[in-house]
C-alpha cells in the first residue's frame, strides 16, 4: 500500500525496467488480486493460504482478496477454486486524495499513466499468456466488475480523441527514459498491442463518472505505450478499481470468470462454481461423508464437490425433469472434457502409468490366485515395471501378436501372495534418449 504522496520519480525510476532485460528463468514476486463471492472472502484467503502457502489480505472493497506470489506459482493461482477473476497488481493507493474537480482529477488520472511502475506486471503478463494452451479474445469484457458500483470502458475513438489531444500536453512524455523500453518489451513483436481500460468504482463522493476515468486515463495510457485500443478483441484489459479512498490499477490475468469451469448447460438458478466451493469448504468434508443436493438445479453443487472434494459420496436429485437433464448433461460435458485431454497417453508417461496400474492391480486382486490380462506395445516399460513391483505379480505367459501392424504383447500376471505395501517403490523414469533408442 502507498499514498497519494509517492514520488513521481520513484515511480518511473530507470531502476524499475532493469527486469525487462533480466533472465526469463527469473522469478519476480508481485502482487495478485482476485474477485471472490461476497461474503467469501475469508474462504478465499484460507484456500491461498493452504494451496499457495502465502497471507491473503482481505479488501475493504468486498469481494477482493490481495496476495503476494513468485511467477513460478502462477498456474498454481488459476487453479484455486474459490476465485473467479484474477489480475496482477500495478500499483495500490490507500489514501489516494482525489481533487473535487472533476478536471483536476480527470487530469490527474492522465498523468499518472506514465508514473506507474508497469513492468513487473507486463512481466507477468507475458508469462500468463504462455501459459494459455491457445489464444482467445474476450467478448464484453472481464467480469472484475465490482458489485454495487458504477462501472465505465473507455470507447475506442474517445481513447484515440484524447490521445491526440494528450499528445501535445504531454509531449515531455515520449522524452521519458524508461518510455521507449516499456513499449519494446511490452509490444516485441510487429503487431501493435490492442487494450482497454475498465474502470470499476464504487462511492458517492467522486466528482467524476467511472466512463469518464475509464476514457481520460485510457487515453494517457495509449499515448505512453503506443497501444491501439480496441473495446473487444483486446489483448491486454488495463483495470482501474477505485472504492472510495482506495484505488488498484491492474492488468487482468484471466478471460472470463473461473467460476464457469464446470457448467455447459445453465439454469435459471445455476449457482457459480466458486460460490458451491465456498458452501462445500464450509462443510469441512471428510473422506466417506455423503453429500445430499435434493434441490441440485444443473448439478453445480454435486460437480464442484466431486472434482475438488473427491472423498465424499454425492447425491443430487429434482423435481424438475429439465433440471435433471441439464445435470446429466453437465456431467457429461465434464466426462467428455476429461476424456479428451487424457485420452492418448505416451510412452514418457507410461513409465508413471504402468506402475500405478500394477501397483492398484495388486491391491484389489486376491493375493496368491489373482490374475490380470494386459496388451502393451511398450515392451521395455512393461517389463521394468513387472520387476519393479516387488513380488507382487509373477509373469505366467507372454503372446505376441500384431495390432494393426503394431508388433505388441499380451501379458498373463498372477498375484503372488506377497503383501501389499502403501509405500510406493522408487521407479525411475526412462529418459527420451532411451525411448528412442529402444524403439528405432
């Protein structure tokens, strides 16, 4: 947190852009902000705490959570479930002490564009984006938008209207040092960077509207980056969060609420997802409870509770035959999605799926009369898991046969009475210089 007060040089200081050239390998730590469903703020902050290891602080603006992490946790953070939109910090005001005219504050807005520390959070950005499996543009916007508040985004041609007419007030701008790093680093390749800012506000005692806060420091923004704005197909969602005294800028990290993930077919009534984890966390489940939803809607209750507390039993049921079949219709959407990420495997990953298997095959198979039948084509992996299991199968008889013109075995194992241990044995991964040579 800081004041109104800051320096302005403290902000720009050529010190700051020093990680722009710094070792992809580095790791920053900056800080994230998360939307939540109000009133779950607190299980939030549990949750980071217990998968991501760090405090979470609570905003005086309900429905935000604030923490701090390292850039090698950043997937770690897009998988919590309590939160539904995430963005990375620029720059927090506690105090920030806004002028009562609307002009001096609306330029004040459009001066402190080139005074943020930005870096950091392009950094950050930029290593989101290469953790997204393919690129999409967001439709409408993101849905950080705070609850009661008046929130504006700043039209494109108004953007680009006071850009020009920006230009000339802050010509001084452009001379800036660390100007001309920030848009190489920012925008690396030809193709100019497409944003827009959104400004969500809450409180009665601003002398301007969050449209009008949204556009003047859109505008002073496009002029320092040289970005092009765009309304829709944007790729980079500048955020500016004011409730009352306190203000957050800051990029947005995700493209469209989390609290989607599992519902494909809605409801009237759908629940978010990140509201059910809430109700669910509340209940600290224990491995064995069942879970009853007589009133289960789409399901999203029952869904949230068997991906993320899979211990528990779940039952789910309606009166109404419509709800019924949006529930079925959800689970089958979740089954398909599973299915097709982890459908095909390969032979790097057989070497931790051979041994599970084996290993499961074992416990559930009666010892000393127990059999398994098994088709591989991963002769070497097979045979090295057999032997690694510690006397828990014995090889009766091996059929080689031809699938497909794939030259494969069919393995007959016996459990052998030897006891079944939890304790994993330690089994070493083959590397792909192996795989390679084993199977030109």
């Amino acid at each position: 947190m800081c004041s109104h007060g800051d320096k302005a040089a403290e902000e720009a200081s050529p010190s700051s852009v020093s990680i722009m050239n710094a070792s992809p390998d580095s790791e920053l730590t900056v800080t994230i902000g998360a939307t939540v469903p109000t009133g779950f703020e607190h299980t939030a902050a549990e949750e980071v705490q217990e998968k991501i290891g760090v405090d979470a602080r609570i905003s005086r603006d309900r429905g935000r959570i604030y923490f701090p992490v390292t850039t090698d946790k950043l997937s770690e953070v897009h998988h919590l479930r309590s939160v539904d939109n995430l963005f990375v910090v620029v720059k927090e005001y506690d105090q920030y002490q806004f002028k009562e005219s609307k002009e001096e504050t609306l330029m004040e807005l459009q001066e402190l564009a080139s005074k943020l520390p930005w870096t950091n959070a392009l950094e950050v950005w930029k290593l989101n984006r290469t953790l997204k499996k393919k690129k999409s543009y967001r439709k409408g916007g993101n849905a950080t938008k705070a609850k009661p508040a008046d929130t504006g985004v700043c039209d494109a041609a108004e953007q680009q209207e006071t850009a020009q007419e920006l230009s000339a007030a802050e010509g001084d701008t452009k001379d800036a040092p660390d100007v001309e790093s920030h848009q190489q680093e920012a925008a690396p390749e030809d193709k100019p960077i497409k944003f827009r800012v959104t400004c969500n506000r809450a409180g009665d005692k601003h002398s301007f509207s969050s449209n009008e806060a949204a556009r003047d420091f859109g505008g002073a923004v496009q002029e320092f980056f040289q970005w092009k704005a765009d309304m829709t197909k944007f790729d980079i969602e500048v955020l500016l969060n004011i409730h009352n005294e306190e203000m957050v800028v800051g990029i947005a990290l995700t493209e469209e609420s989390l609290h989607r993930r599992n519902i494909s077919h809605f409801g009237p009534t759908t629940l978010r997802s990140t509201l059910c984890y809430g109700m669910l966390r509340l209940c600290k489940l224990q491995p064995s409870d069942v879970v009853l939803d007589p009133m289960c809607g789409t399901g999203a209750i029952p869904l949230e509770g068997a991906i993320e507390f899979n211990s528990s039993f779940y039952i789910a049921g309606d009166n109404n035959d419509m709800a019924v079949n949006r529930t079925l219709n959800n689970i089958c959407h979740i089954q398909k999605r599973r299915a097709d990420k982890g459908r095909m495997g390969s032979r790097k990953k057989n070497w931790d799926l051979y041994p599970s298997c084996l290993r499961e095959m074992a416990r559930v198979c009666r010892p000393g009369s127990g059999k398994a039948v098994l088709l591989t084509q991963d002769k070497k992996c097979f045979s090295k898991a057999i032997s690694r299991m510690g006397g828990l199968w014995k090889k009766l008889h091996t059929v080689w046969v031809n699938v497909g013109g794939l030259h494969a075995g069919v393995y007959l194992l016996k459990r052998t009475a030897g006891v079944f241990v939890h304790e994993e044995p330690e089994l070493r991964a083959c590397t792909c210089a192996e795989e390679t040579r084993e199977y030109q």
